[in-house]
C-alpha cells in the first residue's frame, strides 16, 4: 500500500501528501522513505513540473521522526551507513529539484520529520501551538542522520542550531519562525494549500519558476564564545565517555562551520558510530520504556475526589502535588499542625511550579483541610500516608472501609508491609491497592502500583490511570518484600557498606559508581537517605550482621545521615565531604561491576517471581526510581550486553 498520494494540477504543481490512512506515517518507516525515493526519483524525469507541495494528510500532525524501533533492525554500522545513505540520496534529490517545492505542516515535525522538511525550498506552518520542530535524537544518542544537520545550520545560523541540537529541545512554530527554521507562518491548517500556491505561483512569476537559492547564515566572528557557551550551558554535566553523542554534534558543526553541505554529507560517517554504541542502545531503551510506561497508566481513573490520611512527610506531598495536577483534594491527620504545616509546604510548591496568582490560589482552592476525615466519605480514592506499623494501618484501615463510598478505591502508601497484612482487616480486599510513592514525591518519577491476590484488576488499573494522571511513571509490581525498587536497591547499598568493612575506601566505591554513572554511590546514597531508614527498610529483606551492626553503631550515637550532619561522611548541608578522588579506571570498572551484582540477581529475581511483569519493566524501575542511568539501559539490558 502506498503511503503517499500525490496529484498534479493544471498549474503544473504537483501535491504530495501523506496518506493518513496508515497511522504508521506518524513515524517515517523505511518502507514511506523507500516510497518517497521512487516519487522523488520519478518525479525529477519529468520535465512539466512547475513545483511540487508536500502537506499532511494529517490534521494536527505531521512526523514524529524516523523509526527508532526499525533502526534495532539493521545488524551493525555498515547497514546503518547503507540505509542513512539511501535516505541522504532521497533528500538530496529532493533539494536539488530543479523546480521551487515548498511544505506545509500543522503539527509535529521533529527528528526526521524535520530533516524532511528542510530539504524543500520553502518551509509553511501553521501558527498553533501543535506545531513544534526540533531534533530531538541528542537524547537518543545520536544525531540528525537524514540530512538535517548542515540544512537546519544553513538556516538558523551557529547558536540555533547548538540549542536545536544540543538540548533536544521543540520549540513552537513562533521561535520557529524568528530563527528561521521556517518561512512563513498562516493561522491555520485550512490556510497551508494557498499559502503553499501562492508562493509557487510568486517563484514561477516574478522569478520564472527558478528555484530559490538560500545563504547560509554567516559564521560569526565568536564563534568560539558561541562554542563556549553552548558547552557551559548544554554540556557541563555530561560525560563524553558516558554520552558522546553531544560532544560529537559539538565537534561535527564546528569542523563544518563554512560548508552546510559537508557538514550533511558528514553525518554519513558518525551516525552509524553514535546510532552502534553502547550509550545510544542505553537511551533507545530507555525510550521504549517511557512510550511503554506512559502507555500503561494511559485512559481516565474516573476518580475526581482524593482523600489522603497522614499529612506527614508523604501524605502532605502527595496531597498537595494531586490538588496541583487537578484533583480536588481533602486532607486529615491526628495532629491538626501537620495538616497546616502540609498545606504551608504545598503553597511553597505550588509557588515554585505554577507561578501565577491565579494558578496558585486555584490550586489551593482544591486542597482542604479535613482533620475529621469527613472527605473519606465522599472520595473516590482514599490513599493512606500514615506510620510504618502494621497495627496502626489496620486500624485506620478499617475505619476507612466504614466511611468510604462502596466503590471507592483503598490506597495506602506503605513502602513495607505486605497487602496481605492490611487486607485481613478489610470486608472487601479487593479494593486495596498500594500506590507507593517515593520521596521526594513530587520531583520522583516513578511510582510502584502493588497488587496482592485479592486487589481486582480493575482497581490496579484504575490506579495506574491515577497515576498516569498525575503525570508520573507508574509500574505494576506484585507485593512481596521490598517490592521492586527497595528489594534491588537496598542489597546493592548493603554490598556496598559491606565492601567498606572490609577495607575498601568508601570514597572509592563510591566513585566507581559516579564513574559508572550513578547520581552517587551507595556509601553516600545510605547517608543520604538516612541511616536509620536504610537500616530499618531493609529489615524484611534480610541484611548481613556486620552491615546491619555498622549501621546500628551510627544510629545509636545519632549519626543518622546527611539528616544529622554525619553518617558514614561528614556532611556540609546538602554534599558529603569526601576527597572525590581519582582511583584508575580499570580498577574502578571492576569494582562497579561487582558492586551493581546484588541490584542484577535480584532484579533478575523480582522478573522469575513475577513481582514486574518482565526485565523492561525491572530497568524502568531502577531508572525512574533510582537515578540508575538511563544510557546503561537499566541493570539487566546493560548486564545482558556485557559477554
Ligand atoms: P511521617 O511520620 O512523616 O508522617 C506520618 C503522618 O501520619 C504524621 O503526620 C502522623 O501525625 C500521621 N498519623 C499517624 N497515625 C495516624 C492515624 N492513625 N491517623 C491519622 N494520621 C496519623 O511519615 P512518612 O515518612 O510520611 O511515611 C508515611 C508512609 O509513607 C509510611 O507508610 C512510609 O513507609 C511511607 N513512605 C515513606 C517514604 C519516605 O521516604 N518517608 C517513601 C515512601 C513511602
């Protein structure tokens, strides 16, 4: 089936628009690239054309990009080189068309769907705040590779295209414009074919169907400031041996600087290299697990109303970020000054996030106070934030399922205490469900959704949608010990403080893990999150007597962490003093590899035990819920790419 359809007029304009029919054109697969050649190559035979138009087919879209899934396809650099090859010779065609072509687009065009568009003459979009171009493959590891790079340059001149291609970042089709991304902008979809014709008929006027020739912009006489700039502001925290792409695209545009065509014709030799290394397979799963994620908590909970009981560190939070997201939201505690101290800590975010006054006041109209717990009664989600203690839950528990409406959900937060435990005192287990959020919640992406046997499906999923809501990555997790997150994080920070006991340097652990990419180590990450909670949360999952004594020993003089000021470092406010030294790189390496083997067997245990439902699933979690770093692709991908 052709993906393309395509008329000629009485003018000798020829109109080519995406079929929509076929929703894989969102995506430009290889087939709808092969396609586009045979056109292209059929077209420049033909010696009657006064130009050609390319606009959607799709109302409100146009190109999400190339298809990263099909690129996992092609075996190795060569058939990466190959295929980025037939595609410049596509894009080549297309801009050295002998007759003036112009595309209109309402919508998204960013990545390949951008790289399309720069091979025509003349770029028209629409003004409305769907169309959004960038080059978003920074974050995929690689860059532009259909022709893009010298094209956008030549456009938008040196200091546009690092922005472009540095962050990754859309920008909407006004910035579009003032840069010159684009040519012209018209107010709506219906507007783009006569925007489209009358340029056509202007070039085959006034300029007697010549096609336009563009200059470059200019190289600037800083460009070296431009370079140092565009360095500070993109790349300071990144690490060319963890993510080259971006030091790449640096190195790629400042080679090419006076030849826009060099610099496409360059992309020829380091795609293929960026799009085979380890830390674009790394970002191309990571990816996957978003789109995968995002797809799961997908579709509307139905619930309008939350009641949170515990408006302590965690209840307090997720009280204010759900109002923040849109939901009306009632809040109770035993103790009035935590319900106010929530709401003072809520006005503090919704300051920091939402700016306006309006915003901030709307927000705060839909976060109540509620120290009788009367919004239980009328809420369609009630999700407990109370102490750690089984017997204490049980109760409010059980309360809870008086008061609540017959198809309200039962969420509780805990981080511990198996389902099972709270679901005894219940009439109805179905209901109950575990959102368990992590701290700080309202920065945190991912939230695990646990399940015991008696949860209904269609709570679970509810509660997913809930979280998806919330705009948070939610996985589905069976409840058994330490659920994902907890059950591979702790025994890695177990291994950690073990490997110090028995004599190596803490400061060296933990660099071997900055090294490897990590946030911070497991040393640093056990003061960080608090020695006591470290110690405690891992009582379920068993913890070796020597960790488990060195552990006690600081909690019994009050060293509890950064909390305290001194854990196993001293602390200086928010860093932990220690030297950050540098240990040999090999040595290093090694020592990651051993240190990450608790986090590996049991992620790869919670897959067996069917606590997630696959190793995807597992790496999501380290990666959302731990700083795990994405480019590593999550500890299983990545141990699985080691042999
Ligand atoms: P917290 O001690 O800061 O707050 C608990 C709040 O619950 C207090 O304000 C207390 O007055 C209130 N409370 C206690 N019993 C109550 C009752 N019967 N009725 C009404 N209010 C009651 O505790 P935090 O840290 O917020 O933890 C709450 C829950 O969240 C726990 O289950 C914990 O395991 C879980 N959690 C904690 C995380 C953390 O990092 N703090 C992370 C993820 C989960």
């Amino acid at each position: 089936m052709s993906h393309w359809k395509m008329d000629c007029d009485a003018d000798g304009y020829v109109w080519l628009t995406i079929d929509v029919a076929d929703k894989s054109v969102n995506v430009l697969t290889h087939a709808v690239l092969e396609e586009l050649d045979q056109i292209i190559g059929d077209l420049v035979k033909q010696d009657n054309i006064n130009g050609l138009a390319l606009l959607s087919g799709k109302p409100g879209g146009f190109v999400y990009g190339a298809d990263v899934r099909q690129f996992e396809l092609l075996k190795d650099a060569g058939a990466v080189a190959d295929h980025i090859g037939s595609v410049h010779h596509t894009m080549n065609r297309l801009a050295a068309a002998p007759y003036p072509t112009v595309v209109g687009i309402d919508g998204v065009a960013v990545g390949g769907g951008l790289e399309l568009l720069l091979a025509f003459d003349r770029i028209i979009a629409t003004a409305s705040p769907k169309t959004q171009l960038g080059f978003p493959e920074v974050g995929l590891g690689i860059l532009p590779g259909y022709g893009g790079s010298g094209r956008a340059y030549r456009r938008v001149g040196l200091e546009q295209v690092l922005a472009l291609m540095l962050t990754g970042k859309s920008i909407n089709a006004d910035k579009a414009l003032a840069t010159g991304l684009v040519d012209e902008l018209v107010a709506s979809e219906s507007d783009l074919r006569g925007a489209a014709k009358s340029w056509l008929d202007a070039q085959n006027g006034a300029q007697n169907g010549i096609k336009p020739v563009r200059d470059m912009k200019p190289v600037p006489a800083d460009a070296d400031a431009i370079f140092k700039a565009a360095s500070d502001a993109y790349l300071s925290r990144a690490r060319p041996d963890h993510t080259p792409a971006p030091f790449a695209i640096m190195d790629h545009i400042r080679d090419h600087m006076t030849d826009p065509q060099a610099m496409t014709d360059a992309e020829l030799t380091i795609f293929p290299v960026l799009m085979t290394s380890p830390a674009s397979k790394g970002l191309r799963r990571l990816f996957d697990y978003q789109d995968k994620v995002r797809k799961s908590g997908r579709g509307d909970s139905g619930i309008k109303h939350v009641h949170v009981i515990g408006g302590g560190v965690m209840g307090g939070d997720i009280a204010a970020y759900t109002a923040m997201m849109g939901f009306r939201v009632t809040l109770s505690d035993q103790n009035a000054d935590a319900i106010n101290a929530a709401i003072d800590r809520a006005r503090v975010l919704y300051e920091r996030r939402l700016k306006t006054e309006d915003k901030i006041a709307d927000a705060l109209s839909r976060l109540a106070a509620d120290p009788a717990g009367d919004g239980m009664a009328t809420a369609d989600l009630i999700i407990e934030a109370v102490a750690e203690r089984v017997d204490v839950k049980q109760v409010v528990f059980r309360d809870m399922e008086q008061k609540a409406k017959p198809d309200a959900i039962l969420a509780t937060n805990t981080s511990s205490i198996p389902l099972a435990s709270i679901a005894e005192v219940l009439e109805h287990p179905d209901r109950l469900v575990g959102i368990h959020f992590f701290n700080p919640m309202p920065v945190l992406p991912l939230v695990e959704i646990i399940w015991a046997d008696t949860t209904a499906d269609a709570v679970t999923t509810r509660a997913m949608q809930f979280a998806g809501q919330l705009k948070k990555m939610p996985i589905r997790c069976k409840s058994a010990p330490g659920f994902l997150v907890n059950r591979a994080l702790l025994p890695y920070i177990y291994g950690g403080i073990a490997k110090m006991l028995a004599g190596t340097d803490a400061d060296c652990i933990d660099e071997a893990m900055v090294d490897y990419g990590m946030p911070m180590g497991p040393i640093e990450l056990a003061d960080q999150i608090g020695l006591d909670v470290t110690h405690d949360a891992g009582v379920p999952l068993g913890i070796a007597d020597d960790v488990a004594a060195a552990l006690q020993e600081h909690i019994g003089k009050g060293n509890l962490g950064r909390k305290s000021g001194r854990g196993f470092y001293e602390w200086d406010g928010k860093k932990a003093i220690r030297p950050r030294a540098a240990y040999p790189a090999s040595d290093a390496a090694a020592l990651a590899v051993e240190l990450l083997q608790p986090m590996i067997s049991e992620c790869q245990s919670a897959v067996n035990e069917g606590v997630v439902e696959n190793a995807d699933m597992a790496d999501a979690g380290m990666i959302f819920g731990t700083g795990f770093p994405g480019f590593r692709g999550g500890p299983l991908f990545w141990a699985s790419q080691q042999n």
